[in-house]
C-alpha cells in the first residue's frame, strides 16, 4: 500500500473510532456501525469513493440531498424562535467534511 493510501486508511480509521455508537442512521438506512465494523475490505471501496470525488472535483449527486427537521427546543411550540434545524443526511457525508 502506497504512503498516501496508508495516511488515507489511518485517517478513516481515526475518524470511525472517535465515531459515537448507536446514532441514528442518514438517509442511507445503514448504520454507523456497519461502516465502523465493516472491515477492511468496506474501508477501501470508501477511499476508493473518497479518491474518485477528489480526482473528478465532484461530490456525488447523492450527498447535495439532505432534509432538514425541526426540533422543538423547548418552550411554547407556536413560536418559531423556539425551534432549532437539524440536518438529516448520509453518514459517509460527516466522513468527508471530517
């Protein structure tokens, strides 16, 4: 393995460890789990991913789609001031901007 594949793979690994168990799952439906626990095997087709948006400069169509949820932070519900966003989207997308 190349130095700069091996960097690549350290990072992942990094970035998968200091991830927090049992969140909820992006609009993928597959848990963080299965990409932290998924061998060696699932980290590369992820690099392999990660290198190919590098190569080509572009994100996959995929990752611009998000849904944003509003979350009741607490006071009355009929004020809007009262509400705070959270953005729903794929897992791999945290990985990247990480």
């Amino acid at each position: 393995m190349e130095t700069v594949d091996r960097i690549k793979t350290e990072v992942l690994n990094k970035v998968l460890k200091h991830a927090k168990n049992r969140k909820s799952c992006g609009l993928d439906n597959l848990p963080l789990e299965l990409q932290k626990f998924g061998g060696n095997e699932l980290k590369m087709h992820i690099l392999e991913l990660f290198s190919n948006i590098t190569d080509k400069n572009q994100m996959p169509q995929e990752w611009e789609t998000g849904m944003v949820i509003n979350i009741h932070k607490g006071g009355t519900k009929s004020k809007c001031e009262n509400y705070g966003e959270l953005l729903y989207c794929l897992q791999l997308t945290d990985y990247w901007e990480t």
